[in-house]
C-alpha cells in the first residue's frame, strides 16, 4: 500500500496529508514541488474518502528510507516497465451476494508480492496517466 492515513487538524489540505504521512512513514521529506497532482477522490472499504496524492520521487537510488516500523512491515517497489507489461496485469473478481461476480479490480502479478485491493486501483488510475499509449 502507499504512504497514507487520516488527516490532522494542523494538515492544510490532501497534498499536506500525503507529505506528512510519507515523511512519518517513510522518512521522505518531500516539499510540494514534488508534487504532480492528485487523482479522484476514492472509497475505501470502510467507507472512508481517500484522496490519492502523485508525486515524483526521483531516481530511487538516490533515495534513502528510514520506515518507521510501528506503521510499515515491509517496503518495495516495481520498475514502471514491469506494471506496463501484460503478462503482469490481471483482474481480480469479487463476488456479491447473490453468489454471482459483484466487481472486479485490477491485480499487478510477478513482483515480490502480488498488488491487489485499492494499491492497485490508485497504481492503475496512475498507469493511464503516465503511460496512456501503452497502459
């Protein structure tokens, strides 16, 4: 999953939200330069409204991570050629009630874990932005 969680009382808008929880999750402190734009507005399944944030880290090499590990177990990343490839993409299907598929999500496979639920919703909202030809 990304960076996230609830607002503060002292966060000024989204954008103040994301930039505080990846500096408290992940170390990085990211100015709003940084920042590419934000895409709709989701429902988790709570209930809640998440306002994915997009913005550009640089070259990963040349970041230095220090997870806080009372909120992040484990940190990894996929190269933008392996979401782009389709042997790596697939589609979760839910089923509702009635027994019958309710929904389906997509699924990002062959990493070192298996991207589903709304990591893969905000992954693929972000793919058709940064890649539309290929995505």
């Amino acid at each position: 999953s990304f960076p996230g969680g609830r607002r503060d009382s002292a966060d000024g808008d989204e954008v103040a939200t994301a930039l505080r929880e990846t500096r408290e999750e992940l170390g990085l402190q990211l100015g709003t330069t940084s920042v590419w734009g934000q895409l709709r507005t989701l429902p988790n399944r709570d209930g809640l409204t998440v306002a994915p944030v997009v913005a550009n880290l640089g070259p990963l090499e040349d970041l230095t991570l220090t997870p806080n590990p009372e909120e992040v177990e484990e940190v990894f990343t996929l190269p933008l050629a392996h979401l782009l490839q389709e042997e790596n993409q697939g589609y979760t299907h839910f089923r509702g009630s009635s027994g019958r598929y309710g929904y389906t999500l997509p699924v990002f496979l062959n990493g070192p874990h298996r991207v589903w639920g709304l990591t893969a919703i905000i992954t693929d909202l972000t793919l058709e932005l940064l890649a539309p030809a290929r995505y």
